[in-house]
C-alpha cells in the first residue's frame, strides 16, 4: 500500500453545500438551496474577516502620490490596511498610523515634506488614505500591506472558496449551521450542536492562521 503522493486537496462549492446538508440531515431539498447556501457562504466569509486578519488575504500593493495630493482612494476590494512604508531611493521608511480624529487635529494639512503619517477611513465602499505632510516631490511611492475582502461565492458548479485549504473543515460546518437556522424541521438541539461543532472547528483555524514570528511589545512612556 501506498499513499498518494498528492498535496491539492480541495472542494468545489458544490461539495461544500453537499456537505453541509449531510451534515444537517434530515430529509433531502432542493430547489432554492443552492442559491441560498451561496448567499450563506459569502455572508460566512464576512463574518471570518470580522473575527481577524485572514493571513491568505493579505498582500503589498503600491500607492504612486502625487506633489501636493493628500487623499488617495484606494480599491474597492480592499478591506483595511496594516501597515505602510513610503519608499525613496530604493529607501524603505515606516509611516505611523494615526486615527482620522487625530488627522483632523493637525493644524496646517497642506504642509509639505516627506510624508511620516497616514490615516485610513473606512468608508461605506472604498477606504481612503490621507498622507501627512503632504508629498513635496514625486519621487515617493506608498507601499501598503493590506487587508483584501475575500473574493465572492457565485457559482456552485466549477468554482472553490477564496479560503486556505486551512478552513476547509470549518466551512461546510458553518454552511450547516447558518442552513439549518432557515431550514424548516430542524431541532434547537441539532441548530445548537452544528453551532458548536462550527465554533470549534473555526477556533482552531484562527489559532493556526497566525504569524510565527516573535512581538516585542515596548511602552511608550511620555515623560514629563
């Protein structure tokens, strides 16, 4: 006997939604279920990104500024940003990030000089970056490590999640558990069960989906 040498496991949508309704049991529907189990898995995945930072949908996209240009409106797909440096002369330098309440405070907006600062609103749509000073050359970049949204579910057939293979156990069941809250029949208990079995099975996801290197946490001390 022998194993199969292969390491690309995956499931198409399809398999996923079959899954989770082997998963709730009961008696077999169709239908509107695929439809609907599509609407539940993109809402599943909104609802990853608002529990943390997915590691695989994070990558380095670079900002060009422009002399005198303070605000730059950034991609629909992204989410947040966690961190930016501006580059100049192959020069890599860490911008701080300041909320909108404290960009709001600075007196003189329109001052020029390399740029240390930015803040990010969060809009109802694209997120906005304002940059403080305001760029006195157009020699600089902005290189952003941002948050994208996971891209949507809207095909059942030849299509798979925007996920790691990592979560591949936690989304059938969490397809199970928000299928079995609109799906007639169903006990509390077996809503409660296939919660838990979710919650479980995403906890030690998130756990796993972290970085490995090592924080150093310094206070900052403001003397008087």
């Amino acid at each position: 006997m022998s194993t199969s040498g292969t390491y690309n496991f995956s499931m198409d949508i399809d398999e996923v939604i079959q899954e989770a309704m082997e998963m709730i049991g009961g008696e077999q529907t169709l239908g509107h279920d695929p439809k609907s189990a599509r609407r539940s898995i993109n809402l599943l995945l909104q609802d990853w990104q608002n529990r943390g930072v997915l590691l695989w949908s994070t990558d380095t996209t670079v900002v060009t500024v422009s002399v005198s240009v303070t605000a730059y409106e950034l991609t629909s797909s992204t989410l947040d940003v966690l961190e930016a440096v501006v580059n100049l002369s192959s020069t890599d330098i860490q911008l701080d990030r300041i909320s909108m309440e404290e960009y709001l405070k600075i007196p003189r907006k329109s001052q020029t000089g390399r740029p240390t600062q930015y803040a990010i609103r969060r809009g109802r749509t694209n997120p906005t970056m304002y940059i403080w000073p305001v760029p006195d050359s157009a020699n600089y970049t902005v290189k952003l490590e941002k948050v994208r949204y996971l891209q949507d579910v809207n095909k059942s057939a030849v299509q798979i999640a925007d996920i790691s293979r990592r979560f591949l156990p936690c989304l059938p069941a969490g397809l199970a558990y928000f299928m079995s809250l609109k799906r007639p029949g169903i006990t509390e208990n077996r809503v409660a069960f296939l919660k838990g079995e979710y919650e479980e099975r995403l906890t030690r996801a998130m756990d796993e989906d972290r970085e490995r290197s090592s924080i150093r946490i310094i206070p900052r001390l403001n003397l008087v």
